[in-house]
C-alpha cells in the first residue's frame, strides 16, 4: 500500500490518533513495535493558527517516527487552511483531517463528525487543506456517517478521491454510536467494492488483537488496518499482528518483565518529551493497560499514581515482582 510517494508495504498497521494519548513518546514505542505509520493526536486548527504552545508541542515529532502525519480538526474553512500551512512548515510525511470525532465539545463547533451533517462544508474545507498542503498528501480519517439515516460513505470516499486526498480512513461507526456496539465492518467492504474508488483504504474500529485485524483484512479487503485503543498499554500488538498475517502463529504475550521494561521506557520518553511535572502525568493514562491481569497490578498502580517525580516510579516498575506485594502496602 502507498499513500502519494509513501510506501507502506503488504497490509500495514497503523496507530490511530488518540488525545492524550497519541504522544510523541508513546509513537515512539509503536514505531519500535512495528507500526507502519502513526500520526499526532488531532490538533485544534484554531489553536494551531492562534500559535498556541500546546498546539506546536504536539507537532513535534523525532525522526525515528517517520513516517509521520499531523492530524487537524476544525469548523472553519480559513483555520482549516492556515493550520496545514503551519502543518506543512513541520515537515511531515502526511497530513490528516479529522471528521470522525465523535466528542460533543467538537461536534458543537462544526468540527470533527459534524462535517458528515455537510458534505458540501466538507468539500470546500477538504479542497482548501488540499491546495494549501502542495506537494504533501492529505488524507482524512472519518466515520460512516452522522446516523444511519446519513450513511453515504461512498459517495464520500469518491469525492474526496476527487479533490486529491491520498487515503481514506473509516472507522466503521456513525457518530451517534459514538464507541458503543459493534463496528460494522460489512460497510468497509462495500467502501472499498465501490466502482471507481482506487484511494487506499484503512479500516478501523474493534481492532484489539492479531486475529481481529487479520479478520478485518480477510472479510473487507481493506488496504490497511488501524489500531486504536487495542494499542495503548499493549504496543506489542503492531509485531504480533505482523507475525500472525505472515506466518499464521501467534507469537506468545510478552511477560511481565518485558511490559514493565516498555512501560518504564515510554515514561523516560514521556518526561524528556514533556517535562518531569506532565510527563510523569500524562504517562497515568497508560499504567492500566500496561499491567492489566497482572497479579497485584493494580496495588503497583495505585502505588505509581501517588508519585510525582519520575524516579520513584522507576523504582516501583522496574523492582516490582509479582509476588512482593508488601512492598507496595
């Protein structure tokens, strides 16, 4: 699969963006797991044009993260325009548009999936980050539509095929199911069946295991896959997937010392990306995963969400054993 002059090799896997979670640390642990592609975590093109800082810190990427996309949101054509100016000034590989957030506080604003409500708003801001992004390629992440009474995901993917955009991401949900009930994945096949319809496509939603992805790719024929959710605490989801698609085995999960190794990793990435203060915050949003059904995980957890320095948690995680449960008492 190539996205422009991007290519991306048989089937691959990408990490969805994700607020709060989408970091550049946390990218960069993907990347050494065997993530094809990742992206930032959607970025306000309001706050992007007004120069804010948090907005420019989440641009910033490292080198081992290419290939790498910035995704932007936004409810106005001229701050969706400006805002991949500045994108394209970062020296990405690609740039994304948000339509798919289904969060209230963006959807009042016109963004996000409230642009599924007006294919025609869509167009007009999806040709402006076109022509604006130049030689960079712009593609879009969405939903099927606003209900199911508004599903024309393909007559989307065949107008924005026309106004240049490189690749198409669908997560197989309207916005009114938000993340509840299953994704309906029979709507990526007929997506990706379409009569004239050559974009790639990459199909996301209810992706959390190697077999999962594998099914995705078996029953709709997409192009690529992207793991959201099923990554956070787990980035060993993008080499086992990778195994599974090519030799069929399972690779085994990893154990217990590898997890807490990972784990105190990304935090070191975590506060020299962010600072000692929110880095050691932000990384709160990842302990769970990282030690879900691990015995006594969740006294380790409580004990780890009580520091706010980065060294007493590195004692914590990287002393832990499983059965030295009174140390954390």
């Amino acid at each position: 699969m190539n996205i422009q002059n991007i290519k991306l090799g048989k089937q691959p896997l990408l990490l969805a963006p994700m607020e709060d979670v989408s970091d550049s640390p946390f990218r960069q642990i993907c990347k050494q797991k065997g993530a094809n592609l990742v992206y930032t975590e959607f970025i306000s093109s309001e706050a992007i044009i007004r120069d804010s800082d948090i907005a420019l810190h989440k641009m910033h990427f490292e080198e081992i993260e290419r290939p790498f996309g910035i995704q932007i949101f936004g409810g106005r054509e001229e701050a969706m325009e400006g805002a991949t100016r500045v994108a394209k000034a970062n020296n990405p590989d690609l740039i994304d548009i948000n339509y798919g957030c289904p969060v209230y506080k963006i959807v009042k604003k016109g963004a996000g999936s409230a642009c599924l409500k007006d294919l025609d708003m869509m167009e007009r801001m999806t040709g402006s980050v076109v022509d604006a992004a130049g030689d960079i390629p712009v593609t879009v992440k969405t939903r099927l539509g606003w209900d199911d009474q508004t599903i024309r995901i393909e007559e989307v993917g065949l107008m924005l095929q026309r106004l240049g955009v490189k690749a198409l991401t669908v997560h197989a949900r309207t916005r009114c199911q938000k993340y509840t009930g299953d994704a309906r994945w029979e709507w990526l096949k007929k997506l990706k069946n379409t009569p004239g319809l050559e974009i790639p496509i990459i199909g996301n939603g209810d992706v959390n295991s190697p077999e999962s992805a594998k099914r995705m790719f078996d029953e709709t024929g997409v192009d690529g896959v992207m793991i959201g959710r099923g990554a956070i605490g787990n980035p060993w989801i993008f080499e086992r997937t990778r195994h599974y698609l090519e030799t069929g085995d399972l690779l085994p999960d990893p154990t217990l010392q590898q997890r807490l190794e990972v784990c105190a990793e990304q935090l070191r990435l975590s506060v020299a990306h962010h600072g000692e203060t929110y880095g050691v915050i932000i990384m709160k949003k990842h302990y769970g995963q990282y030690l879900k059904g691990v015995r006594n995980g969740k006294k380790l957890r409580n004990a780890i969400m009580q520091e706010k320095q980065m060294m007493p948690v590195l004692e914590l995680l990287l002393n832990f054993r499983e059965e030295e449960v009174f140390a954390l008492t």
